[in-house]
C-alpha cells in the first residue's frame, strides 16, 4: 500500500539529497514485494546512479539483482551480485549476494565458478544457513570432475547437515569415488552406512 506513496515522493522536485534516496530505496523495496520487478529495478537504478554515497547502495545492488532474477536477466542480475560483492565485502548483504551468485552460475552452467562462489561463501560465512547446499555442490561438481579425492569430505559435509536432502545423493557419489580411489575400506564403510 506504501509504493504509490513513495513513488509520488520520487517524483517530487521538493525531495532531495538523502530523503530522495530513502524514498527511491522504499518505492524500489514495496515495488519488490508487491512483485513489480520493473519498478523495482528502475528505482534501485535511480538510486544506484544518483545517490553514489548512499547508506542504502550494498541493499539497492542487491535488490535490484533480486528483481532482475525474478525477470529472468541471469546476467544483470549476476552484474549486480558481483557488483555488491567487490565493492562492499562488509556488507550484511554480501552473504546471500554469494549464495544467489553461485545459483545462478549453476544455472549458467558455470560448474567451476559455482564451487568456487560456494567455497567463499564457506570460508566468509560457515556457519550459512546454505552451508549444505554449497558443500553438496562444491563435491557434485569435484566428482563431475573426476577429482574424486575432492568428493567424500564436502558431500559428507552436505549429508551430515540436511539428510533427508543430501543422504541418498551424496553417498552414491561419496562411495563411487572411494571405489575409484581403489579405498576398499572406505567403499566397505560407505555401504555399511
């Protein structure tokens, strides 16, 4: 109910300086939950373009990836991601700018930069609540790889974590690899398990 309010103050000639950047981020965020991407997006531009110094900037690159996501522009929502993660690596944002980074090069077909996305995100943030998906990943892709010596830690990882998600597809790939290494022992362990 609030974003034809705050569009009417983004169009204002009264409003300026940082009031004008916090009503550009509040039409671009109720513009966001009301599912109106292209709003959403144009706003969080102004405000991106406009306002270079804003406290808000970290949030509106974010948001406005999230928007592009939803219109199905993989590769300016990607611009965005990449955008908040170099220039604000303090940013409360940037944990979940590394998660949606690494979705979307899976979604690319990315492999290597996705594992690699997962992997910082692991490092920066271990205790992420996407902590089971990015080791799942990070193993699903060493196996794909054939770098089966990389597998068993980061898909044991993901089964231990979620495993009514990860059990049946991790172990399969946990103890293909082990029987590749020629581990015989580890292969008896993983169909004990």
């Amino acid at each position: 109910a609030a974003a034809p309010v705050y569009e009417m103050a983004t169009r204002s000639r009264q409003l300026t300086g940082n009031y004008k950047a916090k009503a550009l981020y509040k039409f671009g965020w109720c513009s966001l939950q009301n599912k109106d991407n292209a709003k959403a997006i144009t706003a969080f531009t102004e405000l991106i373009d406009g306002f270079p110094t804003s406290d808000s900037l970290a949030s509106a690159y974010f948001h406005r990836g999230i928007a592009k996501l939803r219109s199905k522009d993989l590769p300016g929502s990607l611009k965005d991601l990449n955008a908040l993660i170099v220039k604000f690596p303090k940013a409360k944002e940037r944990e979940p700018a590394l998660e949606q980074r690494a979705i979307i090069q899976g979604q690319q077909n990315d492999n290597a930069g996705m594992a690699e996305t997962y992997k910082m995100l692991l490092k920066e943030f271990p205790n992420t609540a996407a902590a089971a998906d990015a080791n799942y990943w990070i193993g699903w892709v060493a196996f794909e790889n054939k770098n089966y010596k990389d597998v068993p830690e980061p898909l044991g990882a993901a089964r231990q974590l979620d495993k009514e998600k990860y059990f049946e597809r991790a172990s399969l790939r946990v103890l293909l690899s082990f029987y590749y290494l020629e581990d015989w022992e580890a292969v008896g362990r993983e169909i004990d398990l």
